[in-house]
C-alpha cells in the first residue's frame, strides 16, 4: 500500500489496501481482536496498531505478502512451528505470502507471546 495513502482506522486501512490482501488482513484483525481484547487498535505509521501497556502487535500489507509484528522476539518453538509450515519469519514478525493461508494457530501462538 502506498505509504503516502493516510488511513484514519483499521477499517480503512484494510478498504485501501491492495484487493489480493484485504482477506488476510481481515483474517488478522479478526484473530487479533479475538485473542487479545484488551488491546487497544490505533494507527501509528500507517499501521494498524493494537496495544496494550507495552505491548503491541500490528498487520502491515506489502506487494507479495502481509506481516504481522509483535513487541517482541519470536520465540523458538514459534520460529520453529512457522518455517515447518512454509512461513517466512524475521526477529518479530510472520509474513504471510498472498498464495498461503492464514496459519490461524500459528497466529494465535504468536499472540500469545505478548498477551
């Protein structure tokens, strides 16, 4: 999504984002707003942005893939679970490329990181 496009919620963000990957990024927020509900969803950057205290998670759309990024490092079960499953990861992030599923259990175990 072009960084110059200024969104006002998570919503719009995801209206305005590329068609091919507004279902992951429903998919995410919905997982998200699920699995964390006490955070708080804000754009900062851009970006939807969920937080609490400290913690934050946010989704983020890209030409060929979408990330979700946590507060902190993945751990090793999780960075493990996620390149057995074809996933591309970085310190704290899961990029999830536009021709895969949403790994929903992959997801919830990243959540429950900063949860």
């Amino acid at each position: 999504m072009p960084s110059r496009v200024k969104v006002t919620d998570t919503n719009d963000y995801i209206t305005k984002a590329a068609i091919t990957t507004q279902p992951i990024l429903r998919t995410l927020d919905q997982l998200i707003t699920t699995e964390l509900p006490d955070f708080t969803a804000k754009i900062k950057w851009n970006l939807p942005f969920y937080e609490h205290g400290k913690q934050y998670v946010s989704i983020a759309a890209y030409k060929a893939h979408v990330s979700l990024s946590i507060a902190t490092d993945l751990d090793d079960q999780t960075l493990t679970a996620a390149k057995t499953a074809g996933y591309a990861t970085g310190q704290k992030r899961l990029n999830i490329q536009l021709n895969q599923p949403v790994p929903t259990e992959l997801v919830k175990q990243v959540l429950q990181l900063i949860a």
